[in-house]
C-alpha cells in the first residue's frame, strides 16, 4: 500500500502533504551535504545526490501545478528518475566508505517510500 492508499483525504491535501514530505526528504539530504567529508569524490558524489533530491521536490511540487495531463505525467517521469538516481548516491556514499552505511538507512528506506509512492502516481497518471 503507498502512502495515498492509507489517506482518506483530498486529493490536494494528499498531494500538499507528499509536497512536505519530499520537501522534509531534501533538507535531510542538504544537512547530510552539508556533513560530509571535504574529499574529491565525498564532493562529486554529495552534490549529485544534492540535486537529485532537491530535482524530487521541485519537480514534484511542479507535477501538482501542471497545467494538462501531459505535463503532470512528465514531471512525475522526472521525479521517478531522480529519485531512483538518490538512491544511488546514497548507496555508493555507503558503499564507498564516505558515510557509514547504517547512517544511511533511514534516508534510503526514505527515498524507497518516495520512490514507490511517485512511480504508482506515474502508473496511474498514464491510464
């Protein structure tokens, strides 16, 4: 079940509170930038996992502001990209020894949540 199966609210209060949630998911990663080590690779790694994740929130924020079905299903194509590729930097930040993995698995069981949230609205969207 994802998160709008378990809500017996609105559509627009459904999505403003997914709005808050991949907002809230973002600043996590900005404050988990902001911590990592000052090495090249903590570096490259770190600023594409800091776009990946601020890409989710403003993409998705942009899918509910869509003016057509089109642009709604393009923006989300985007956020499930994007969110596919944070769980990426977030598993070679761990896997490389930059970050110890166990501070990782709230943010990547997070970004999963999202992940599986925004690619059943994709689904959806396409029907």
């Amino acid at each position: 079940m994802t998160f709008f199966e378990h809500s017996s609210s609105t559509k627009a209060e459904q999505n403003e509170a997914f709005r808050v949630r991949t907002k809230a998911a973002a600043l996590r990663v900005i404050r988990l930038y902001q911590q990592l080590p000052r090495s090249g690779e903590a570096e490259i790694l770190g600023k594409q996992l800091l776009r990946s994740a601020t890409s989710v929130a403003a993409n998705y924020r942009a899918a509910c502001r869509g003016r057509s079905a089109a642009e709604f299903f393009a923006k989300l194509s985007i956020c499930v990209e994007e969110a596919d590729e944070v769980q990426l930097w977030l598993e070679l930040l761990g896997d490389a020894g930059i970050v110890p993995k166990a501070r990782l698995v709230e943010l990547e069981k997070e970004y999963a949540e999202i992940l599986i949230v925004l690619a059943k609205a994709r689904k959806t969207a396409s029907h």
